[in-house]
C-alpha cells in the first residue's frame, strides 16, 4: 500500500511505593537493517537479543513496533508479556521486513519497561522494492523473406522484474502499419505478475506490399507506478533482394612489369529485403591473366543487411594498360549479373649512373667532402633502389644518408629523356694517406640489378708535438714560487693545427700555474709553434704532481698530455697542550702559572710572531714568547699566568701566529676561576667615647677571622683618619688558616682636637693593595682635659666652695646629653 504510514508510541507508567534497584536491558543488534524486499513479500527474519546487564531485576511490560511505518514490520516469536528478567539473563525477539508500499520504510522495536525502568527503542529500516515491468525483445524485427512467403512470428515476453505484484491490464498494436501485425496467445487479462513471473504471446506479420516496409508500436499496460505504459517498436518488410558494391571500379595505376600490387577489396552487402543467394564471381575482360582474384566460398547465402568480401591485385604482365573485369552472378531480379571494371598500366624500368666515378682529392683527417651521384631511370616505370653498399679497403670512410641508403624510388623518365636522384656521398678520411672503396647500388631492374662505382680520395692532416711533456720542479717553501719552465707547442704536418684547449687535472693542478697558454681556437700554420710557461706554488708539504691535456685537431694525437711535479716544504705548527689550557681555581690575589710548548715539526723555518692573549684578558699574561723564527724540529716554551684580581671566571685564548701564511694559526682557550676571600669581623663598629685631646684611648679589639677553605694572607691596615691607628707594636702581616684562622688587632683613638672624629678602617689582602678585604666604622669624640685645681680662698665664705662641684656636675649632665644626640645621629 503506497502513501504515508502511521503507528501509535505507547507509554506504559508503572507505580510503586519505592523505586526498584538500579538495572538495564541491553539489545543486541541495536540497529536493524532489512534487505531490499519486495511490496507484498516477506524478508528473512532478524533477532534481537535483550540482556539484563543491570544488578537488579528487569520487568518487561510490552514489546510494540511504533514509528512512521509500524504496519510494514513484524514481531514474531515474543515471550509471554509481562515478562521479568533477572540480572544476567536474556530473552530474543524476531523482527521481519513485510512491506505494503516501495520506498524507504523506517520503524522501531520499542520495549517497555515497568517499574520505572524506562523504554528501550531499536531503529528497523528497510526499502520496499515495488513492480517494474519489462518487455522482450525491446525490439521487434518481422519479415526478411521473399514477399508472398510465410513469416516466422515473433515471442513477446512480459516480465515482472520488480519486487511486488504487478498486474498487466492491457496490451495492444498501434500506428500507421498496425493493421499489418497481429497478436496471438495473449492470456486473459488483467494478469498478476508477482516479482519474476512472466507471460508469452506471439507477435505476427502479414505485408500488404513487396519492399515496403511497416512500423508499429507494441503497448502493454500495466500497474508498474515507474512505466505504466510500457512500449516496443515493430518493424516488418518483405521483399526482393538487392546486391549492392562499395565501389564502381578498381583502378590500380602504374605497377611494374611482373610486380604485384597491393591487393583491392571489394565487399558485397545486400542492401534488400529477403537472402541474396551468390552463385559466382570471376574475372574477364582483355587481360584477365593480369588480375589475380581472392573471393569467398561459393555458393554464398547473405541475409538482409549482410555482407561478403573479395579482393584484387594486379601483376602486369607486359608494359601498357592493362584491363579486366570481375562478374558477380546472383539471384538478384534486378541485376542477375553485375560486372566491376579494372584498370591497370604496366611499366618498365631502366638504371644508369653518371658519373662513372668519384675522385674526392686530398681531405683533412676528421672532416668530409661531399660528392653527388646521379641515379637515373630511363624507363617507363619506377625505378627502386633496393640498397647501397660500400665494398673496399676503406669503406667505413665513405657514406650516404640513412635515408638513402635504400630502398628509394626513381622516378619514370619523362618522353625518352631520364628522370634522376642525386645521391650525396660523403668521404670522411680517418688516416693520413690515400684511400679507395667502391659503391654498389642495387636496383629492382631486371636487366641492370647491380651497379660498382669506384670511389677514392686521400687523407691530410697536421702533426702536433708538444715538448717537453715532463717538468720537474726544484724543492720550493709552501706558499712561494719556483722559477716558471717554457713549454713549446709545434705543428709539423701539413694542415693548419688548431689549439682546442686545455684540461688541467691531476691531484694538484693548482700548484702549477700555466702563463700565456694560447687560447682554444689558436691555429698554428703547418711549420708554426707557439709556447707559454708552468710554475709551481707549492699548497702542502709533499710531493705533488698533476697533468695537462693539451686538446687539439690532430685527428692522429688529438691531445698530449703535460705531466708537471715538484716537492713542496714547510713548517709544522703543533702546540702543547693543543686545544685549552684550564688554570686551577685561585684565590683573588694569588697567582698560577702554566707552561706552553711550541714546536716546529716541519721541514721549512717557522717564523712566529709574538704570542698574545686575546679576549677577556685581563688576568693572564704571558712571558718568553717573543716573535722568531724556529727551526725544523726546535721549540720553544712560554709561561702563561693567571693572577686574578677578582673573583669570577675568566676566559680569554692565547693566540699563536706565523708569518709564514701556509702555516694555519692556533689559539689556545684560557680558562680560570678566582674566588674572593672569606673573613669575619667583629666588631663591625668601634666607638671609643670622650677621650682627651691628646691622649691615647685603651686599645678596643678587632678580631678578623678566616671562614672560608683558602689561607687567608693579612697585609696593612690603613686608617681614612691618622687619630685612629693600631696600637704601638701592633701587626697585621700575618697568615689566617681557613676554616677558623683569626687575628686580634687592638687599634686606639688619640684625638688632635675637640669634637667628635670619623673613619673607616681597612684591612687588606697581601698581594691586593687597592682592595679592602672589610671595613670598620670608628668614632670618638675629643674632649679638653679638666682646668687645674685652684686652692680654697676665704672670699664668699662657704657659699663660693659648691660652685666647683656644681659646675662640674653641670657640665657633664651637659656632655651626656650631646653625646646621646650624636649617637642617635645617623654615620656615614
């Protein structure tokens, strides 16, 4: 049934006082895909296994099909519902595809659970293949036979070739020949045709008229929604038959006297209506004998539209036109005898050369000279080469064009005069001297099948010389030149010598300069020579060699080759150690030494310059590596020092040259570190208080102690003002061992005048003079020393003698205060 389906979701609610434990039905497929399926039919069916893969009991309420086409799939084989399944435990299903109506058909499985457990939904789907009818032949063809003869009916097939049912309501003949065919054995209609079912019913011919064809339309009606109105043509003819040829006459042109030609085909068709029945085809005419004739197996039957071949050549047997004809005989009403004329021109041939012979003279070894042959044809017909040879002693020097080396043609000559082909030979020498060969031109004429032509020349060339071919050069330093040889190159033949170039090659042909070599294309007249110069520049401390090849025209020497060799010396570089020269970790102020040896191992002097340092230098230094000169196998060695001032890492490279640019210059990487001493001091402050103007304080304490790994030398200490001092017969030069290491310094205060005094005290390191190791901060204040005592005097009486006392208490209430404000004041 075609059109929109429908179906019903059911909904299935379940209450309970609780809510059960957790638990899941899981299908198996979840999808369902039917194969294409017919209207009207039935698939296969497909299972759907449910499992409870929960951990509680599951109680299925309903299985329905629900969704857009519920009528088109069916649930087969359920289990009685309502249906509980414990945890682990499955139940199947099967689901088939019935299809009412084509198209995509789409549904869903859905289970519904109770308890509130929910509902588990599976998409079917599936196409629905509806009729599709065919008629056989797609084509009717009646007739083909003589008219008035019987006619063979013809079997019409109408087949359901669809998947659902189809019913044939109707099948008919029309068009404007329709009463010239018939129908027969059409079963009763309507017919039903389920998928594959088919019916027969014979189409029949009965001509009104000979060669007249008929057309028609054969109709069958039917319920196939695609093609309800199904149609095949039907055409019909009788009649005579009719012998047709593609060609009138066959002209073969000019062949050759006892030559065959290409062959001709010819096909006969016939182009009518019933069987054209062939009895005979042969060959008449004048010249019969001339015609050679392939033809098919006689008698021959061919049906309408069928054809047949036969084919020609043509073999004159003496020159002039030739003629025949070929007689096709045939139950044809219109043309029992049909005849094809051919035509054909027998020729002759007739071969010369001119000249006789060819003398090419002197010609450079290397190059050629070029001669033409005449090959004549004084004949009626061509003339064809069949090949060209060389014969001889110096054949291989003698040539012609690929092309021309046969077969090619010659034309016929023309009223009695001959027709030619220019035939280029090319005489290339490959010797000095005199040459000969012979060319032989074979030809197709009967009478002339081989013609020699003697062939000579001689071969000239120059000669070139090259000398000396060897140069040895003296022992030279890398890097400077030897004195230059001459080398002269000479023609002595008796063609012009052409210079074609140079080609230096060899392990150094570097080192051998070559000065006023003549450029390619320089030509030295037979007698001339021209000359140019090699030096040597030894590169390495060996012995070298290399080669030139002198190119040039000389087709007997094209090329010398110039062998050149000479021993270069030099100095040898090696330095110790050869890469980095690392100093051990110093302290700030001391100082390390390390020794470089350089050596010549060469076999030249070595001419260094003086040694520098490069980079961050600043804390090494180098001593005995002036600039001079080693001698082979001599060295020298240089001191480099580390004495760093400060504390970091220092890199820097020692940088050894030469003069000598053969030898590569070397730098040696630096590297060191320095630390800073490490030291406490207590106190970090020294305040002496009042002191008089004058006198010298009680000496206060400084202890300086070493906290670091590393000894620690103590050299000065130095006071910013002289009133602060160390104490008479106090030192500092003294050696604190790391890990603990200490010094007492006592150190007074003798102020110069009254106020308060400031310095900075610093001790330093042996070895840094302008770097304080620490700092301390001293103050003291100068006071004047106490007026004399005066003796008691009766003036006042007893009211005068507490002034003194009061006074003085006064006084230093007074100092106490000032002392305690200049404390609070901040110190620079």
């Amino acid at each position: 049934m075609m059109g929109t389906r429908a179906g019903t979701l059911l909904f299935t609610i379940a209450v309970g006082l609780s809510a059960p434990a957790a638990a899941a039905l899981t299908p198996m497929p979840g999808v369902l895909d039917f194969p294409d399926t017919g209207t009207g039919g039935m698939s296969p069916p497909q299972t759907i296994v449910f499992t409870n893969t929960g951990g509680a009991q599951v109680n299925v309420q309903t299985i329905t099909m629900t969704g857009p086409d519920t009528a088109d799939f069916l649930v087969q084989n359920a289990p009685q519902l309502p249906l509980s399944i414990a945890a682990g435990v499955s139940f199947s299903v099967d689901v088939v595809f019935a299809p009412m109506a084509g198209g995509q058909r789409t549904a869903l499985v859905t289970v519904m659970l109770s308890n509130g457990g929910g509902v588990v939904s599976i998409n079917a789907s599936g196409k629905a293949i509806g009729p599709k009818i065919a008629v056989a032949p797609a084509t009717f063809s009646l007739g083909g036979v003589l008219f008035g003869q019987p006619i063979a009916s013809a079997t019409a097939t109408v087949t359901n070739a669809g998947g659902g049912m189809d019913s044939v309501s109707a099948i008919s003949i029309s068009g404007p020949d329709a009463a010239q065919f018939s129908l027969t054995g059409v079963p009763a209609l309507p017919k039903a045709l389920g998928p594959g079912q088919s019916l027969t019913f014979q189409v029949a011919f009965a001509p009104t008229a000979k060669n007249q064809p008929a057309r028609a339309t054969l109709t069958v009606a039917s319920n196939d929604p695609n093609a309800p109105m199904l149609t095949a043509p039907i055409a019909g003819v009788a009649g005579d038959p009719l012998l047709g040829l593609d060609t009138g006459t066959i002209i073969f042109g000019d062949e050759r006297v006892g030559v065959t030609s290409s062959s001709a085909p010819v096909a006969i068709t016939n182009n009518g209506y019933s069987p054209l029945h062939l009895s005979s085809i042969s060959v008449g005419g004048a010249n019969p004998g001339d015609f050679g004739l392939t033809k098919p197996a006689l008698p021959a039957t061919l049906a309408p539209g069928q054809s047949a071949m036969f084919s020609v050549v043509f073999t004159p047997a003496a020159a002039g036109a030739r003629s025949a004809q070929v007689a096709i005989a045939s139950d044809d009403p219109g043309a029992p005898m049909k005849s094809v004329p051919m035509s054909g021109n027998g020729t002759t041939a007739m071969a010369s050369v001119s000249p006789d012979k060819l003398d090419f003279g002197a010609v450079r070894v290397g190059m050629q000279a070029m001669q033409n042959l005449m090959v004549q044809n004084s004949g009626s017909g061509l003339l064809t080469v069949t090949s060209v040879t060389f014969t001889g002693a110096d054949a291989g020097d003698f040539s012609v064009p690929p092309q021309l080396a046969g077969p090619f043609v010659v034309r016929a000559g023309n009223n009695g005069a001959p027709s030619a082909t220019l035939l280029p030979i090319t005489f290339s020498p490959s010797k000095v001297g005199a040459e000969s060969a012979q060319i032989v031109i074979a030809t197709d004429d009967a009478k002339v099948q081989s013609i020699p032509v003697p062939l000579s020349g001689a071969g000239s060339a120059p000669m070139f010389s090259v000398t000396p071919v060897k140069l040895a050069f003296e022992t030279t330093p890398v890097g400077q030149s030897a004195m230059p040889q001459t080398v002269t190159i000479a023609n002595g033949g008796n063609q012009p010598l052409t210079i074609m170039g140079f080609t230096p090659d060899g392990a150094e042909p570097g080192d051998f300069p070559i000065v006023g070599d003549p450029a390619p294309g320089t030509m030295l007249m037979p007698g001339g020579s021209t000359s140019f110069t090699v030096g040597f520049t030894p590169s390495m401390d060996s012995v070298e060699s290399a080669y030139v090849d002198i190119l040039s025209d000389d087709p007997e020497m094209p090329s010398v080759r110039l062998r050149m060799g000479g021993t270069g010396v030099q100095a040898g570089l090696i330095v110790s150690p050869p890469m980095a020269l690392p100093f051990d970790t110093q302290q700030v102020g001391s100082s390390q030494q390390k020794t470089v040896v350089i050596t010549n191992n060469g076999d030249a002097p070595l001419a260094l310059a003086a040694l520098k340092v490069s980079g961050n230098g600043g804390p090494y230094s180098v001593s005995g590596g002036e600039a001079q000169t080693l001698q082979p196998n001599h060295a020298i060695k240089a001191m480099v020092s580390f004495a760093p001032l400060t504390a970091g890492t220092f890199e820097a490279s020692l940088d050894i040259a030469s003069t000598d640019p053969s030898v590569t210059p070397v730098s040696v990487m630096l590297t060191g570190t320095s630390t800073a001493a490490m030291v406490a001091v207590s106190p970090a402050s020294l305040d002496f208080m009042i002191v008089q103007v004058g006198a010298t304080s009680d000496p206060v304490i400084v202890t300086i102690r070493n906290v670091g790994a590393h000894p620690v030398t103590l050299e000065k200490l130095a006071s910013s003002d002289p009133q602060f001092a160390l104490a008479a017969g106090a030192t500092v030069a003294i050696t604190l061992a790391p890990g603990g290491g200490a010094v007492n310094l006592p150190v007074t205060f003798t102020p110069s005048a009254m106020g308060d005094a400031m310095a900075t005290l610093s001790i330093y390191q042996a070895g840094l003079p302008n770097l304080p190791l620490v700092t301390v901060k001293a103050v003291g204040t100068g006071a004047n020393p106490p007026p004399p005592k005066v003796g008691g005097c009766a003036v006042g009486g007893r009211d005068a003698r507490p002034n003194g006392p009061l006074a003085l208490l006064l006084g230093v209430g007074l100092l106490g205060v000032w002392r305690s404000r200049r404390r609070r004041a901040p110190r620079g």
